[in-house]
C-alpha cells in the first residue's frame, strides 16, 4: 500500500503539534564558488519541504516521508544517531548536531512532504533539513536565528551526511524568497536581498541528465580548488582577485582554468548584483551567459545536453540570458526570460530537446500554473 497522502493523524495516531516548512532554490549566479569563500546569488522556488511534528517522550525519532518511492517509515533514538546512506540521515544529522549545541530532544514523531523534486537540483536537501531544524525550533521553543538555522542545516549535510557541499543551499532554504534574489557573501554568511525585476521571470528546466559520478567529480573540483589557493598562496579563491590574470594563467592546468572560473565568477556575481539593481535585464543575462561558458570551459561542469539546452532557451525571443544551474554534470538550466513568456520558451525548448532521441526535459519553474 503507498503512504502519499496519509496524513499525520492516519500515520501516527494523534495530531501534528507543530508545521514548518523550508522552500527549494534556483542559483541565478556564483556557482561553484561557494566553498571558496566567494559571492552567489539564489532565489527561493514556489517548490517546498513541509514537516508536521508532535513531542515524544521516550527518545525514540518516527519518521514518515511521503517523497521516496512509495513512501517510507523509519526510526532511532535520539543519541544513538548513526549514518546509514539513506534520507533518514538528513534527520538524525539535524538532532545529532542540536545536541552537539547543548539542545535536550526527547523524541518526536515526523511527517515529511515535499513538492521539490528529489535529485535535481533543486535543493531538496537543503530544504529538508532546514523544514526539519524549523519544526525544532518551533517545538521546543529555541532561540536560534534563521542564519544559525542555515548553519545547522550545513553541519548536518556537511558533517554527519558526509556531503562535500558549501553553504549556499541552506542559507537560501533559510533565508531567501521568492521576490529578491539573496546575495550571499558565503565567507561571513553577511546577506542582502535584492529585489527581482518584475519585468521578468524565471524558467527552470531539467535536462533529465543525472552524471553517475557528480559527487565523485564534485570533490574534485573541491580538492583543484584548495590546490589552486595554496598555489596561489591565499586561504581560499575568494581571495584573489581578477586582476592577477597572470598569476593564474601560471598555474599548471587544469588548475589555471578552474581558479579561471572562480575569480571571475565571484566577479560575475557583484555585477548581477549591480545590474539587478539598476535594473538591466540585459547585462544580466550577458552575465548569465558568460557564466555558463565560464562552467563549460573553464570548470568542465556541463555535458553536451544540458549545453544543448541553453543553446536553444537563448535562441529563443525574449531570453535575456541561459545557464547552467547548480553543481552541474547534468541537472537544470536557469534562464531569464521576459514576464509572460517562461511558459512559451519552456514548450519551446522542451520540443527541440525532445528532437534528439532519449533526451526528455522537464519545466520545473515558469511552467503553467499548478
Ligand atoms: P538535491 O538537494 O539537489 O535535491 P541531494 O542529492 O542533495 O539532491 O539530496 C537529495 C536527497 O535528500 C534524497 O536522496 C533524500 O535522501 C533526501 N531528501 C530530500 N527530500 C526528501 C524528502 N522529502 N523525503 C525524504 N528524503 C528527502
Ligand atoms: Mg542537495
């Protein structure tokens, strides 16, 4: 029997005490530069992670998700959390770190829903752990903030999942929206909200490619990038700036190309930021465009399908700009297209792709209205 749809009350028994959720996020610009210390700039997605919860008093953590195949119930103990390679980590790395904070959890019971999809980077982790810490906070009445809330959400990911992410995604969960892109400066966690032109709108497509190897090659890049600092003698990419052109292009590939992309990515991003705030559509999607060669080239982030289908968002009227969202290797395009036509440009570039056999992409954001 599937569990979607089961309510709180048909699953444990009793009512929900508390609800929290947490969005999904569209990176517009500063990719991959996050773990360098350097600038992004996401928006928060209508797509979320919703959590009900009741208190326990017996230390035991019942989870139900509604989003895995045909739903799924687990549980442990509050104190004896250990990593077991499925979702169940991203809720024992969030009462693991809370404890480790002096937090006391005497159990709950969880109810987990979510409308981002899983995997595609969008963000559904992130938005878990950070419904779930949420939820926390709620029930048991704790005075953290919302950037602490993003901190815990990372620590858990980071520490106790064992994922080798930057902060980005949590601090959007956290603290972005749907009207201003979060302009986060990844090192300080300082953040300013700037608001989106309402002449225009997002469209978000999923090229439907998922690379076997993304988290392999993710700490990669991670680890050319650490190398690239040292080289370089700084603590991180953040700190070197597009002037020492010449210094980068000394160090030996591909590091000169990856180090490339960061710096003048980081730069990228604070004149999104400028152009936002003046207001020009235009020189945002120029920058959204260099961007993505900056990945394709530079990063060797992409693959030919997803280049494929920034090709064709761009050849169509009324993009200002189309790029490569996300970790990369696969995954979602992001592109900025004037109000009222993401729906055509989305049908648009979902045809054209679907002309080469096996391709299939999915609208995920700028599709009809649900
Ligand atoms: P992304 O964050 O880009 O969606 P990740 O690989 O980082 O992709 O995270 C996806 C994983 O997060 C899933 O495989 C699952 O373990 C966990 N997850 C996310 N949302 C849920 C959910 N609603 N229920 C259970 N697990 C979830
Ligand atoms: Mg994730």
């Amino acid at each position: 029997m599937t569990m979607k749809g089961q309510s709180f009350e048909a699953v444990f028994g009793r009512p929900a005490k508390v609800v929290a959720e947490a969005p999904g996020r569209v990176n517009l610009i500063g990719e991959h530069t996050d773990y360098s210390g350097g600038y992004v700039l996401p928006t928060a997605i209508p797509q979320k992670t919703r959590i009900e919860m009741s208190p326990r008093g017996d230390g035991l953590v019942q989870v139900a998700t509604m989003s895995v195949n045909r739903g799924g119930q687990r549980w442990f103990r509050v104190g004896e959390e250990s990593r077991g390679g499925l979702w169940l980590d991203y809720v024992q790395g969030i009462t693991a770190v809370l404890r480790g904070r002096g937090v006391s959890i005497s159990g709950f019971d969880a109810r987990i829903e979510s409308s981002v999809p899983l995997g595609s980077g969008l963000s559904s982790s992130a938005s878990l752990l950070v419904a779930l810490a949420r939820a926390l906070r709620q029930m048991l009445d704790l005075s953290i903030d919302d950037v602490e809330i993003a901190r815990i959400a990372h620590a858990a990911e980071h520490d106790f999942v064992g994922a080798p992410v930057g902060n980005m995604d949590q601090m959007a969960a956290s603290l972005a929206d749907e009207h201003t892109a979060l302009f986060i400066d990844t090192r300080t966690l300082a953040f300013e909200r700037i608001p989106l032109p309402a002449e225009a709108e997002l469209l978000v497509v999923n090229s439907g490619v998922a690379h076997q190897h993304a988290s392999g090659d993710y700490k990669t890049r991670r680890a050319e990038c650490e190398r690239a600092a040292e080289l370089l003698g700084v603590p991180q990419l953040r700190d070197v700036d597009a002037a020492a052109e010449q210094r980068i292009a000394s160090l030996p590939a591909p590091l000169d190309r990856r180090a490339r992309h960061v710096v003048t990515e980081n730069a990228r991003v604070l004149a999104a930021v400028a152009a936002l705030r003046a207001g020009d559509l235009g020189r945002l999607g120029e920058l959204f465009d260099a961007s993505h060669r900056s990945m394709r080239d530079d990063f060797e982030v992409s693959v030919p399908a997803v280049d494929a289908l920034v090709e064709s968002a761009r050849a169509q009227p009324d993009v200002f700009g189309a790029r490569l969202t996300g970790g990369g290797f696969g995954g979602s395009i992001v592109a900025l297209v004037k109000r009222g036509c993401a729906e055509r440009v989305g049908r648009a570039v979902v045809e054209a792709y679907a002309r080469t056999p096996g391709r299939q992409a999915t609208v995920l954001v700028g599709g009809p209205a649900a």
